[in-house]
C-alpha cells in the first residue's frame, strides 16, 4: 500500500524533480564555463582596439553604403555594442563581491549561462508549445534537450555555447533573440492558429528586426532562407487555391493572404539582412589572413563535413536520433501531428543543405580550413535539437505498450552518454591563467617576463610584449593591474 502511496505522490509531482535536475544541470554548467580560459578576440573587442572603433561609430553602416570605407564587421553593430557594454561593466560591477581577476571569470559565466537558459527555455517553447516553466509538458520537453547543451564533451563538435565568451555573444546570442522573432509566427503556424501579435508586440519585433539583421555573422544567412520561403508558402496556399484568375490578381491575392503583421516583419528583417550581406561585403577581417577561390572553398566543403562528424560521437548520434525518430514517426498510425513533424523534418534537411551551400559565399577564415565548422553550424545544431525534442516527446506520448517502455528506456540511455561525456573542465581550465595574471598583478615592472606555461588572454603564447598592449589596456581598464603592464612569455621564466 505504501508503494501506491509513493507511486501516486510520484505521478504528481514528478515535474519537481525535473526542475530540480534542470537547476543542478544549470549550476553544473555554470560552473563548468567558471574554469574556461579568456579568449584572445576579447580584449580588442571591449576597448575597443583602433581597428574595432569605426564599427561602434556607425551602427547601420552607412560609412560602407555612402563613401564605400573598408573597416571590421561593419554589419555586426549590436553583438560589438553587447560585448563591450558588458564587459565594460559587469565585472566592476561583481568587484564588490569578488577580486578584479575572479569577477572578469564570474562575468564570462553568468553571460553564458544566462544565454544558455534563454535557449533552452524558448526550445523547451518551442517543442512544448507553453511558456510556464512548471508547466509538466514543459519540463518533459526541457529534460530531454539540457543534457544536448555541452560545456566540455561534445562542445567542439556541437556545442552551442562556445568556451569562447565572444563566440558566444557573436552566434548564440543571435539565434537566441532570433528564435524569440520566430516564436509567435511559429505558434500560429504549428497549431494553425490566428496570428495575434498586439501594438507594442509588433514594435518590439520590428525593432528587433533590425537590432538581429547586425548582430553577428549569422542571422542574416538563416532568415534570407527562411522567411521569404515562409512568405512564399503562405501566398502559394492562396495562389493555388485560386489558379484561374488571372496573374495579376493570384499575385494580389495571394499578398494579401499573408499576415499583415508576418508581410511587414519578415519583410523587413529580409531587407535589413540582405542589406547586412552587403555590408559584409566590406568586412575588413575577411580581406586579411589571405583568401582561396570560391571553387577551392567548395572542393573543401565536403572533407569539413566529414571532419567535423569524425571528431566526436556527439553530432552523430543526434543525426541518429533524428533519422530513428521519423522512421518511427512513419511507421506509427497516421496522425495530423505526426504528419506535420515529418513536414518539418523535411525542410529542416533542406534548411540544412542549402545553408552548408551557402558557407562558402560567406569568405574564407584561416581557422575554418574546411569552411565548416561547429560556430557556422550552430543553427542546424540548434535545428537538430529541437526536432529531437519535439518527435521524442511525440513518441514518447504516442507509442503504445512494450514499445513506449523500451523507447523510453532508450532515450534514457542516450540521455546518459551525453551527460557522462560533459566531464569537468580539467585539462585545458583557466587555473594557469588566473595564476599568469595574479602574478602580473603583483609584479614590479611595467613590462613583464612570463613563463609559456599556457595562454594569456590570446589564442596564442605571446612573444612580443607589443602583442599585449590592448590586453595591458583592457586590465588596467578591470583593476587586475594598478597600472598598465605590457608582458611577453618566454620558456623556463620561473
């Protein structure tokens, strides 16, 4: 009797201890990205360096437009304005609670964790279709995708929230503010709904609208894929309904078939974004570090992709998941939802072909050799995440017997293996950092000898004391250093 008790007690509250692992997975994970190591791109970023100034001087780019000037990320205004304001702040701010060094680490995690959330609340939307956090389908969808978000693991191959804090700003934070954009024409879409989006909901949209269209390198390739195809389907669903009137007025009716609301925002940030593909045109950094024909970009294009699921099991097995999950599907009995999550299974893969198209056009980076890469692939990740979640809950509500038991056992499984690879970040942690800049810190003279022990705030050991000027600036700016400090790294220093 008292097993019935428990079992019942169990069945009725069981979404808390789903909260309660999500909240344990959010500290892990908050921990885990407290021990990663300064990236090199930040310190030039936040200052900024000369080379970043302009971008901040003209947020629309309208130096390219009318006098056609050459400078860096000209089309990336607001992830530049983020970074910096963030920086510039947030660590004076947790001085009052922390040392100079500690708070520049406590502002890198709680930026990423706090992104980190974000994305895994609007999938956990998304796939769930509530927004209460208590809500039970909520949560059965959220425990499904928070084991998928790797700090260590899988992160080099998948991971969504990069170890590099300015990656993390310039790509998640975009695709998170741009999967908030979509959500309300989703749900209308999904559950075949009026789309009602009210005064001050369309305002934040099409001011969103624009703050996306220069917001990292991106958002403008995902949306001039999507939304002019979604205008397309919509007027098409019109046009074929009416096919024997004339063109003019097919063409006529089928605009005005379209959302007014959905017409006026995926208009906009389609022009905006083309408008940024412009501009990107005009990026300095694309123009130094040399450059490779277009033919020579595609040639490499299938080895990335072969490179890039060789690495770790991480991607693979969420392909496999993916694929298992809609021969399932197919095999079920024939439902209005399991028809609709075959549908978007199927322009998810020709989301995902004509996006990897795409990279190529995108310009050649001496770090991506391949083209390819897991910071360019972050929408289909994300793409892959969320299908996985939305055709598992589906089965796992929609498998009958013997069936439901040993799928859920499965998914539990799978589950399993990415929460064991997301080990603790031990091996390439930032403890020799810390220890490179304390000792900074406290030594007496204004240009510095450091040991080759590790990385300092670069992406490289630095040489030549010339090479930490603006990193000298950025933590005398953060109080690390009572006075600015240029160093250089040698071997066997101490």
């Amino acid at each position: 009797m008292s097993s019935q008790v428990f079992l019942n007690v169990f069945k009725r509250n069981w979404h808390f201890l789903v909260l309660l692992f999500v909240l344990l997975d959010s500290s892990y994970s908050y921990w885990q990205h407290l021990h990663v190591a300064l990236d090199g791109d930040l310190a030039a970023l936040v200052l900024p360096a000369p080379w970043y100034q302009q971008v901040l001087r003209d947020p629309l780019g309208l130096h390219v437009l009318l006098r056609h000037e050459v400078y860096a990320a000209p089309n990336r205004f607001f992830a530049h304005l983020l970074l910096s304001s963030y920086f510039k702040n947030v660590p004076l701010l947790l001085q009052r609670w922390f040392s100079p060094i500690d708070s520049v680490y406590q502002a890198c995690a709680w930026l990423k964790i706090v992104v980190q959330v974000l994305l895994v609340y609007l999938l956990g939307v998304y796939i769930s279709g509530h927004k209460n956090v208590l809500n039970k389908s909520f949560l059965a969808a959220v425990i499904l995708i928070v084991p998928i978000f790797q700090t260590a693991g899988f992160n080099n191959q998948m991971g969504v929230i990069d170890k590099s804090v300015t990656y993390t700003v310039f790509y998640a934070v975009p695709l998170g503010l741009l999967l908030a954009f979509f959500l309300p024409f989703y749900r209308a879409a999904f559950n075949k709904t009026p789309l009602t989006i009210s005064a001050v909901g369309l305002g934040l949209l099409l001011l969103l609208a624009v703050v996306l269209s220069l917001n990292g390198p991106l958002v403008p390739g995902v949306v001039v894929l999507i939304c002019p195809w979604a205008l397309w389907m919509v007027g098409r669903r019109n046009a074929v309904a009416n096919s024997n009137v004339p063109l003019y007025a097919k063409i006529r009716g089928a605009i005005s078939s379209i959302p007014w609301a959905m017409l006026l925002c995926f208009g906009l940030i389609s022009a905006f974004c083309l408008y940024s593909l412009y501009l990107g045109q005009s990026n300095a950094e694309n123009l130094t570090g040399g450059t490779i024909s277009l033919l020579e970009r595609y040639s490499r294009l299938p080895l990335g992709i072969y490179e890039q699921l060789r690495i770790k099991l991480g991607l693979p097995l969420l392909l496999l998941i993916v694929w298992l999950n809609v021969y399932l599907i197919k095999r079920q009995p024939t439902t209005p939802e399991g028809q609709r999550l075959l549908t978007v299974a199927k322009w998810l893969g020709w989301f995902a072909l004509a996006y990897i198209l795409l990279l190529p056009l995108g310009g050649y980076r001496p770090y991506r050799y391949y083209i390819l890469r897991r910071d360019v692939i972050i929408p289909i990740v994300l793409g892959l995440i969320y299908f996985y979640g939305i055709s598992t809950y589906y089965l796992m509500t929609h498998l009958s017997g013997v069936y439901r038991s040993r799928y859920q056992i499965g998914v539990v499984a799978y589950l399993v293996v990415f929460m064991i690879a997301d080990k603790p970040i031990v091996s390439d942690n930032n403890a020799c950092e810390k220890e490179m800049l304390s000792k900074l810190a406290q030594a007496p003279e204004r240009i510095v000898r450091m040991p080759d022990n590790c990385t300092i705030m670069s992406w490289s050991i630095i040489t030549n004391q010339a090479d930490s000027e603006v990193n000298s600036d950025l933590l005398y700016f953060w109080h690390v250093t009572k006075e600015k400090k240029l160093y250089y790294q040698q071997p066997n220093t101490w």
